[in-house]
C-alpha cells in the first residue's frame, strides 16, 4: 500500500507516490516549499490529510 501526495501549481497538478509516511510527508513538505497549492496526502485506508494534519503521519 501507497501513500498518494497531489498538489496543484500554475502549470497543472502532480501526483505522486510513496511507500512510507515519513518519505510522504518529506515530499509533500518539498512540494510546498516549491510553492504548491492543495497539497495533500492520502493514506492507505483513504483518510485525506491536509498541510496542518501532516504531523499526524510523523509520530
């Protein structure tokens, strides 16, 4: 099982994959740093996770 990260830039939207939580949150983190709007995280079980739920997949 994957988590999905998807956000959205002036050129269209990305979607992308990863295999742990921690290496989610690095690139969902990465993509707001490069100025990403609507970055989200889904996780295996389908729960939708926004920029200030993040933490959660970190603990």
């Amino acid at each position: 099982m994957h988590y999905l990260i998807g956000g959205s830039n002036r050129f269209g939207r990305v979607n992308l994959s990863r295999a742990a939580a921690g290496a989610a949150v690095k690139k969902a983190k990465e993509l707001l740093q490069d100025g990403y709007l609507d970055v989200r995280i889904s996780t295996p079980e389908g729960r939708i996770l926004l920029p200030d739920e993040f933490d959660q997949l970190e603990g």
